[in-house]
C-alpha cells in the first residue's frame, strides 16, 4: 500500500489544483472514512481513492 501512495503523491505533484478529500459515513457498525487525492492534468481531472 505505501508504494502505491507514494506514487499517488509524485502524480499530484505534476498536477494543477490538486486537493484531498475524504468521504465519512456513519452507521450501524461504526464510522468509515475513504480518503480521495485528485487533481487536473492536461485539463482532465484524475481521482485516487482508496479501495474498501
């Protein structure tokens, strides 16, 4: 799993506008976050999410 994050962060690095966000839900068995790194490259906006 780290290796893939740090790629994910050299990505951004090239990126435009790049942001972190994390989807929070809470139910019945707790609380989930699922964390989000996205940012533009060549005007296409690029997501990477963690796989639950």
């Amino acid at each position: 799993m780290k290796p893939l994050l740090i790629v994910a962060l050299l990505a951004l690095s090239a990126c435009t506008n790049p942001m972190l966000s994390a989807e929070m839900a809470v139910g019945t068995g707790g609380v989930s976050v699922k964390p989000a790194l996205s940012g533009q490259v060549g005007g296409t906006t690029v997501t990477v999410e963690a796989n639950n």
